[in-house]
C-alpha cells in the first residue's frame, strides 16, 4: 500500500473547499491523498496555500549509539507531588527566565513578530508524556489532535488567527501504519483549527527510541492585527474571568498521572472508578482545540486577556496575562471538576495546591473579559462556560 512516509517525499498541505488532484494517486480518504513524492492533506478551509518546493518532509535516518540510562524508582511518598514524578516546574520557571536575559520578550503564550500592520504569532510545544499512554493503549488516531491543540491553543491567547502548521515526528524504525494514524489526527487538529497543514520532518533514529515509540513536536504560526493583539494591558479589578471547559488532563501532568496510575494498582483497562469507560479512555480523550471558540468571542465582545490553562494549571498560568499588581480571586465551586481528576487527587493523595498546580482541573482556556462581555458569553447557549471568578487587586490566584 502506498502511504505518505516514502523516504524523502514531499508532504504539503493546504486548506480548500474541494478535493485535490493528484497525478498517478491512490485516495486513502476524501481528506488524504497519496502519491509516489507527495503527499497532499486536504484540510476544509476557505483559502489555499501556495504550494512550493520548501514546504517538505523530509525523512532522515540518524544512527545513534548510546547505552541506555536506568534509575530506580524513587520510593513514592503518601502525597504525591509532580516533582516527584520527575517534573520540576519551578526549574522550568528559572529556565525561562535566563533566557529571558538573552532574548527579552519572550514569556508570552506565543512570540509575536511584526509584520507591517500585523504580527506573526507563533508557538510551539509537544504532547509530554502523553505519548507513554498512546503506547500502552494503542490509541494514536488522537494524539496529532493534541499535538496540534498544544500550539494553537497558545498562539489564540494574543488573538491570532492560525495560518498553518508543521510538525516533527522521531522514531526508531518508521512504522508506516502507525505514523499515518498519527499524522491523520495532526490533520484532523488542523481542520478543526481551520490552518493548513504545511509539512514536516519524519525522523528514523536507530537505537535512540525504544523500538515501537515516537516523539512528536508541532508548530503553530497565526496572524493577528497590531490594534487587535491581546495582550492583557488594559486588565483592570472588577474584569471577569470566564472558564472553557477541558476535555479532560489534555496534554499536561502525565508524569504524575503515570506515578499515580502506578500507585492505584490499576491498569488502563480497568474501569475509571465510578463512570462507563476506562482509564486509558479517560485520560487518551483528546485536548480540546478553542481556536473557532475563542475567535467567535473576540469578535462580539472585549476579551482583554487569555491563558491557555496548561502545565501550572490555573496558579502559574492566569497569572501571566496580568499587569503587576493584579491577581485572580476564583470561586473552586463555580465549575464541576471531571471525575478523572478527583481519581487522580484520590489515587495519588495529592493536595489541592498540587493539583491546581499541575491540572487544568475541568478549565482548558480563562479569558478575561469586562462585565457586559461576560454577560453575552454565559446567556449563548450555543457553548458551555462558566463565571470562574473576577480580577482583583493583589498577586497570584486566591480560591474563595
């Protein structure tokens, strides 16, 4: 079967009403298109990019040979934290603030880069360990979704419009049939972003993945007008904070999660205590993808600022889209918190602290909007938000 990972073929994307030719082609789908050099993804859209010759994906195979590093495991304690899963967010903090020294500007959900009346915005991320439970589960149809969720999801904070999207895709020995589940989610995530898909880079590394595992990285780049970036200046008290639902863990804690799956004696078959569908279902739903939400909204009302509600969870990430002297007070009761996240603090024996450190806890993207906004968001029954609480003098995020 022809597939779209022949070695150094070209995969483009682009975003249009109608199918796309392709000469001397086998259709896997109506939104796939395979031919011996190009791959072509039909994303619905209303423009179309123009292709050309630098829009590639590549495929290199890079030898590596290296022993293999094994720890033992660290004893686990009664109350778990994400530091003791391996992750130490307050060393990612310092991270990003030395590079701060060298590269002033940078701190933002996306990088903005002017371009006559507009900017570029763009982002970048990965699904973490995520991935660890695709493998164990055999769920890859929805990790590109995630992945492409990560960095949409960030560059829509400034009010960006995304463009398009490319990814990375590193492997032992390439899997085709895997590979392509996974690029069809990236697809799927694109659709669902309305940004096309402009290629990427398929990577086989001997000896440096376990055999059957992959990485994934995407990257996003969106468009916003200069007079319309949102960028949190004009936050002021009494601003309300509205919450959009997650999905679920999305794309951030998995360290933990796995620590606390570990601890629980339950495997991703068993049932999710208390519901109809399995662990593994549970925590594999996909992240939700806010950009048509979120754009919807910027268009009828003023939304002064956005966080995208990702690892740090509601403590580190509102924070970021605040003047100095600014903080959140949130009612914990204004939401219902999904049960996969009451299992976790149960299992793990986690204190809340940590969870609304790590967690998106049922809130996926916070906006700040003035009262009247506020008002017109939670009277559209069309979706679902809730009035988390209000901006407020002071730092930090208080929970009342």
């Amino acid at each position: 079967m022809t597939t779209p990972y022949i070695a150094n073929m070209e995969l483009t994307g682009c975003t249009m009403k109608s199918p796309i030719s392709c000469k001397k082609s086998h259709t896997l789908s109506s939104n796939l298109c395979i031919s011996g050099r190009r791959c072509i993804f039909n994303v619905h859209s209303k423009s179309c990019l123009k292709l050309h010759p630098q829009s590639k994906r590549k495929t290199k195979v890079v030898s590596a040979s290296h022993g293999s590093n094994s720890h033992d495991d660290k004893a686990i304690s009664a109350s778990l934290t994400y530091k003791d899963a391996g992750v130490d967010i307050d060393a990612g903090s310092e991270l990003v603030r030395r590079i701060a020294k060298m590269a002033p500007g940078i701190g933002g959900f996306g990088g903005l880069f002017p371009l006559g009346d507009s900017y570029l915005v763009a982002g970048t991320d990965g699904v973490g360990t995520k991935l660890k439970l695709a493998f164990e589960t055999g769920i890859h149809e929805t990790i590109g979704i995630d992945l492409v969720a990560m960095s949409v999801n960030d560059i829509v904070t400034s009010g960006a419009k995304p463009l398009f999207f490319l990814d990375y895709f590193a492997t032992s020995h390439l899997d085709v049939d895997l590979a392509e589940k996974v690029i069809k989610g990236i697809v799927d995530g694109c659709k669902q972003s309305d940004c096309a898909l402009l290629g990427g880079e398929t990577a086989e590394m001997p000896d440096f993945y376990a055999t059957g595992e992959y990485d994934l990285s995407g990257f996003a780049v969106g468009i916003v007008k200069k007079d319309s970036v949102i960028n949190g200046r004009n936050i002021i008290p009494g601003d309300v904070l509205i919450g959009l639902p997650s999905s679920g863990v999305h794309s951030n804690g998995f360290s933990l999660v796995r620590r606390v799956i570990k601890q629980s004696g339950l495997s991703l078959n068993d049932q999710l205590p208390g519901n109809s569908i399995t662990l593994g279902e549970a925590l594999m739903a996909p992240t939700v993808i806010y950009v048509k939400q979120v754009l919807d909204i910027i268009n009828k009302g003023v939304v002064k600022g956005i966080a995208h509600i990702t690892g740090g969870g509601f403590t580190d990430n509102i924070p970021r889209v605040f003047p100095k002297g600014l903080g959140a007070a949130v009612n914990k009761d204004s939401w219902v918190v999904p049960p996969v996240f009451k299992w976790i603090q149960e299992a793990g024996k986690i204190e809340d602290a940590e969870m609304r450190r790590t967690f998106n806890m049922g809130i996926g993207m916070v906006l700040v909007v003035t009262p009247d906004t506020a008002r017109k968001i939670l009277e559209d029954e069309t979706f679902e938000a809730f009035r988390l609480g209000e901006v407020v003098e002071g730092d930090g995020v208080s929970y009342l």
